[in-house]
C-alpha cells in the first residue's frame, strides 16, 4: 500500500486539528485508486465532520487527479454522506449524469429513498435531484 494511502486512511484529527491530513494531501504527486479510495474513506469514517475545511481540499485534489468516479460510486452505495453526494452534485453540475452503467440521478433517487439513510442525507439527495 502506498504510503500517504496508508498514511490517510490511518490519520485521526488530534483535537480537532486536521492539519496532518491536510499536509499529506498536499504531497500527493499523482493518485491511484487506493489514495483514492483512502481519500473518499475520510468521510466515510468522518461522516459528520466537515475537516476544518480539509475535505474542500480532499475533494479538490481528487477531481484535479480524475479516475476517480467509479470509486465515488461505491462510496456512495456503500456509505452515503454528506461530502460523497456533493462530489456526485458538482459531477453533475458538470454535464456528467453517467459513472460506467451508473446514473447518477438514479442513485440519488435511491439514496433518498433508502429508509436507512438518515433523513438529513435523503433531503440533500432530494435537493441534488430537484435541481437537475
């Protein structure tokens, strides 16, 4: 596993301080999909946070590198928060409805009707869709 990926999905804010995510970030060079994947894992594991502003950065460095859409996907299935589903709202604000087979209105739709997501997400979901 690459260093920074291991680094990344390993890294914990020490009291709120998300600096040492921020600085690995900014030594990525180019991204593969395990850095990917460790990027998209932060707010998995940090669903409720914002970074201190560090997941704009994540967000940025991985629409910069691309490739990663297929992994936003699964994200998504498999953890639908906040940060995931804005990524899917920008790709959308950027003319791209399609990731492969996935549309992604429709997984949108799924996501705001899936009863175990937690209302707040269904209403971001439903927001996303309404304005496309």
């Amino acid at each position: 596993m690459d260093s920074i990926s291991k680094q990344i999905r390993e890294f914990a804010p020490d009291q709120g301080n998300w600096l040492g995510l921020d600085a690995l970030l900014q030594r990525i060079e180019a991204m593969d999909q395990d850095t990917i994947a460790a990027c998209l894992n932060v707010f998995e594991r940090f669903p409720d946070d914002d970074g201190a502003g560090v997941f704009f950065t994540i967000i940025h460095c991985l629409e910069h590198f691309g490739n990663y859409a297929a992994a936003l996907v699964t994200s998504v299935e498999q953890s639908p928060n906040h940060w995931n589903l804005l990524m899917l709202n920008r790709m959308l604000n950027a003319d791209i409805y399609t990731v492969g087979n996935t549309d992604i209105l429709q997984l949108l739709t799924a996501v705001h009707e899936n009863t175990a997501v937690s209302q707040t997400l269904r209403d971001l979901a439903y927001e996303f869709l309404m304005s496309h």
